[in-house]
C-alpha cells in the first residue's frame, strides 16, 4: 500500500488514493507507523537487514519523501536544523565544568588537609589558615554550579533541537514528546531515566547509513550507557556528600564529608568528558544522516 503523505510504495507503485488516503497510512518516514496492510521488512527486501526494528527505505522511497517536504515548506520548528553551532558552545562550557571540577578537587584537597592535621594534632594550629582553606572551598562550590548551570542552558537547547532533528529522521521510533526533552530533567524521579529513554530514541533515528547507502544497522549504545551511568552517580554521591557535610560535627566527620565531594567531582569529571563525547557524536550522526538524504533527494530518479 502506498503512503498517503508521499504516495511512495515499497514496490515503486503509486496507489489510486495518494495522497487523499487515511491518516494511518501513511509510511514511519512522514510521522506514522507503517499501514497495517504492508508487507513486513523481510532480511531479503532491498535495504532491509535480519534484525532490523524500525522502516528502511529504499533509495527511492527517501527522495520522494525529501522533495514532499521540501515543497511542504515545514515549520522551522519541525524541520532539520543544523545542531553545530549548540554542540560548539555545549562542549566548550562542558569542557569549562571539567576545569571547575578540577579546581574544585584542589580545593577540597587542601581543605581535608588541613582538617586531618587539625583532628590529629593535640593543640589548634592557625585558625586562619583552616578559615581561608574554607572559604577557598566554598568559592570553588559557588563556581562548580554557575559554570554547570551557564552549560546546562546550550545542553538542553542541543539536546531539544538533536530530538526535532530525529523526528525528520524516524518520526515513529521518538517514543516522547518533544517537550520532554527539557522538561524530563526538571520533573523529580522521571528525571532519573526519561532523557535517557529520549537519547536512545535520538540516537537510533540517527543512525547513519551503512555502506549500501539504505541499510541503517544500530551502532552500539555503550558511550549513551556509561554517560547516563556516571551521571547518576555524580547525582547521587553530591547529594550523599552534601547531606554528610551538612551534619558534620567534629572536625573528622566534616573531613570524611570533604572527602566524598573529592569523589562526586571526580566522577563528575568522567561524566562531562562522555557527555562532550555524546554531543558531538550525535551531532556528527546527524549531519551525516542529513547529507545522505539531501543527496538522494537531488539525484535523478
């Protein structure tokens, strides 16, 4: 049957309703599931492979629907947008965190240190140097947070556009909305795996094509895993670390509590440089991706 949004058919016919079918049918390219009525994707059909989870269109198919859209005229807000610029300004603020973080462990290392040899010594030393180690610790935390917020904003905006982006690609694999890409971080508990679940469905959509030039084989999800996995853990260990501090009363406990921090920044630090690399990873899928379509797009038929 053919897609009532690009009267494209799988078997290069042109159904008799085009485009004045129903709704439903319409092929996952332009934004539906595929009718009900289509043949399924076999490991034999052109541009299909054993295994495949979502639609692969044939050479054809993808010019057809690229022109339909380009003669559409979307709104720039479903259109595909170049995410370079965002991933640009992401992974140099991303790149500042890691030095925050960097300062931040110096910081805190001098602080525990001289907390150890407070606890350990007989008499109190200077009290001036414990009270500027302090002081240097607490303006270390006060930097941490301004940069990670100033680098969250470019995030986000990246990570919203990345999912328009991949709703041009694959509109039927985006199981959320795309709202959810920034207000998923915000809402409590959902937050712990909705961009996640968002970032599996971007990075699937753009999946670029294999060799054949159709035939779009699902890359490895490792780097997507062990970003959110050290995310989490940084979530988890600052707050732990935040809690101790808190209720800190001698001079060990709030030396321990100093010592988780050192921990939570250093996993801080692996979880910004794998996030840096999913940013530009993704943006470099995309763009690959796009290039692909747009060239079929322009070739002769």
């Amino acid at each position: 049957m053919a897609c009532a949004e690009c009267e494209g058919a799988g078997d290069g016919k042109v159904s008799g309703e085009g485009r004045g079918g129903t709704a439903g049918d319409r092929c996952p390219a332009c934004g539906d599931p595929a009718p009900p009525s289509a043949e399924p994707i076999t490991p034999t059909a052109k541009g299909a492979s054993a295994g495949q989870s979502w639609w692969v269109l044939t050479d054809g198919e993808l010019r057809t629907v690229e022109r339909i859209r380009r003669d559409q005229r979307e709104s720039p807000y479903l259109r595909w947008q170049s995410t370079r610029p965002l991933a640009t300004v992401t992974v140099a603020l991303l790149g500042a965190v890691v030095a925050s973080d960097l300062f931040a462990i110096l910081a805190g290392a001098r602080f525990a240190g001289i907390l150890k040899e407070e606890a350990e010594s007989s008499w109190y030393g200077s009290t001036e140097a414990l009270e500027s180690a302090e002081s240097l610790y607490f303006a270390a935390g006060v930097v941490q947070f301004a940069v990670l917020a100033t680098a969250g904003i470019p995030f986000l905006m990246w990570f919203h556009r990345s999912r328009l982006n991949a709703q041009t690609f694959d509109a039927a694999s985006q199981r959320m909305r795309p709202g959810w890409a920034i207000g998923g971080w915000f809402v409590p508990v959902v937050n712990l795996w909705f961009p996640k679940k968002i970032a599996n469905d971007i990075w699937d959509a753009s999946t670029p094509p294999g060799p054949d030039g159709t035939v779009r084989e699902r890359l490895p999800g490792g780097l997507l895993n062990c970003w959110w996995l050290l995310w989490l853990l940084t979530w988890a260990s600052s707050r732990f670390a935040s809690r101790r501090y808190g209720d800190a009363q001698t001079l060990e406990e709030l030396g321990s509590a100093v010592s988780s921090h050192l921990f939570a920044d250093g996993v801080d630090i692996l979880a910004a440089v794998l996030a840096i690399l999913v940013v530009r990873r993704i943006t470099a899928m995309q763009h690959d991706l796009q290039e692909h379509r747009t060239a079929l797009a322009a070739a002769p038929v």
